[in-house]
C-alpha cells in the first residue's frame, strides 16, 4: 500500500514493534538505502541487524574489544562501517565489517579523538569522518589511506547530500561551509551563518541534507534549524524544550521532506509540520531519552532508540476510520 503522507498518517504513528534485549543504550541507528534492512549499534558493544520487511531481528554481533558507534551501511547489505568508541593509545580507528563472515576488512586510522559523525556517500565508495581533533577526513572504502583533510576551528560535523556532489560542515559560531566533493581542496563554495548562533558558546551536534535538497537541517543543543539549502537563510527555527547542556539528541527530515522529527528531554518525540511551523503530534513510549531517530528512505517507518529500540508505523485502521468519517 502507497501510503501519501499527511497529518492524520504522521499522528496516527506508533510503536509497531519494540526491542528490549539491549543491556546498555543504543548510540546509533542506520537504515539502507535500498534494501529492508536497519542496523543499530549500543553502548552494549552489539551490533544488531533488523529485517524492517518482517519487522524481526535478524542477527546480532559485537565489537567487544573497539566497542561501536556512529554505525552506517556502506551499499552492500552486509557491509557497514563504525567508529571506535574504546580507544587505545588514542588509536580511534574506523572499521569496515563484512557481518555476513563476521570480520573487518579495513581499518582507516588518522583520528586521535572521538568521532562525531560517519556519513557515506550515496553514489560511490567514498565516506567521511568528523572527529574532536578538529578535522574532517576523506576515505575511501578501498583503501586505507586518508583521501583528503579539512581542519575546523571546532569540534565539526559534516554530512552529504543525498546526491552525493556536495557535503556540509558544520562546528561553532553558527557557522556552516559547503564544499563541491570534486574540488574540496580549492575551499568551500559557499558559507552560511546562523546569526542566532555566532556569539553562541553551543557547537552544531548534527546537520542533514533533506531527499530534495531543498533544506538542510542543522541541529544544536535544544533547537533545531531548518535552513534554505540554497541561500542558507533560515527557514524555521523549532524548539525542543531541552535544557542548557543536555545530552544531544538526534532530529531528522521525513523521507518526502514535509516533516522534522525529533526527540526531547521529556523522553517523547515530537514532529513539525516545516511548510507551517505548527507541531503536528507527540509520540510517547520511550523510558529513556529517544537520542536516536531515523526515517527509513523507503517506507513510511520510523526507527527511534534509548535503551530500546522502536519502530514508529501508521495506524492504518485508525486512518480507514478517519476516511469512512470525512
């Protein structure tokens, strides 16, 4: 069924199925692009692969030694790629793991400090990296050797657009450069500045390009901005409530680029209406804070995690009831 997604679909959304065998929280999550698949990584060491077709567990796996997080797919289905999270010596290495034969196939070294955010490429095999040492790293997954380096003046994030010939990124003062993937080296082809955020001490946690490239979402503690992708002037401005210094947690663009979700301090996640600015519904459930969330590319779902992980569906009686009252 092609569901059209709309208000009534996005209030209508609840917990399908929920995931409880986690012994610490979730850190991570990240769907396929292509095929039913999502994939999570916990403060547990686990890393556990879902079949989102049937909505089961299909395998689980452990990184006990590295631990993991800031765990993505790379295009194979059974290829992903995460970061350590238990360091040794400063050595905070990213790893390429076949899970089908349960074994790393690369090691890409270069980092000395915690990495922030690992985003993939959506055309080929190149991926980056930003980390707390102030930089920005290049790979590519068939060699270990760094391809390129951008230093920042803060602790950066940085992402790709979904049709992976621009890349953003993002530290303090409110500021965020975009780069052509072709000619990085020359400098960033343009730069937008959040004037809310200049004299601000809070860095940006996390920035996402929407399926349209029409938007860019950037995140800081406790607020989110949806910024013209174009120009870089700001489009909406939403508030979570979160107080000064809390833990960040993540925000996303549905996959037809209607709607921003998010998860707040009070262990709910809230959606915006973008188009209005209006809050469109609250979803409750989580015992935890929901620091994770994800929107499949593919399927009107929705992945979220604290200590759990849920995966938010449409109430489809609930909206053939809405339709039989109209």
């Amino acid at each position: 069924m092609q569901l059209n997604v709309d208000d009534n679909v996005v209030r209508s959304m609840g917990m399908g199925r929920v995931f409880k065998d986690y012994q610490m929280k979730v850190n991570s999550v990240d769907f396929h692009r292509t095929e039913d698949l999502l994939i999570t990584a916990s403060d547990d060491d686990s890393i556990r692969l879902y079949n989102t077709a049937t909505g089961e567990r299909a395998d689980v796996f452990y990184s006990r030694k590295y631990g993991v997080q800031n765990i993505c797919f790379t295009h194979h289905q059974s290829h992903v790629i995460y970061a350590t999270r238990k360091a040794t010596n400063n050595d905070y290495a990213i790893r390429y793991h076949d899970l089908r034969r349960n074994e790393y196939l690369r090691y890409y070294r270069g980092h000395n400090a915690p990495v922030n955010s690992l985003c993939m490429s959506p055309k080929n095999d190149m991926f980056m990296s930003a980390a707390q040492d102030k930089s920005m790293r290049l790979w590519d997954l068939r060699t270990n050797i760094c391809q390129g380096i951008l230093l920042t003046p803060g602790s950066p994030v940085a992402s790709f657009d979904q049709q992976g010939l621009v890349f953003g990124v993002a530290s303090e003062s409110g500021i965020l450069k975009l780069y052509d993937v072709r000619s990085y080296d020359k400098g960033p082809f343009d730069t937008f500045v959040v004037q809310e955020e200049v004299n601000a001490t809070a860095s940006f946690v996390d920035i996402k390009f929407s399926n349209d490239g029409k938007y860019i979402m950037a995140g800081v503690e406790g607020r989110v901005y949806i910024l013209d992708a174009f120009n870089g002037s700001v489009v909406r401005r939403f508030m979570n409530g979160a107080s000064e210094g809390c833990v960040p947690l993540e925000a996303c663009i549905s996959g037809d680029n209607k709607y921003l979700l998010q998860g707040c301090e009070d262990r709910n996640i809230r959606v915006w209406n973008i188009a209005t600015g209006a809050e469109v519904a609250t979803w409750q459930g989580h015992a935890g804070l929901p620091m994770c969330l994800r929107w499949a590319p593919r399927q009107v779902l929705v992945a979220s995690a604290c200590q759990s992980l849920a995966l938010w569906v449409p109430n489809l009686a609930q909206l053939e009831g809405h339709l039989h009252s109209r």
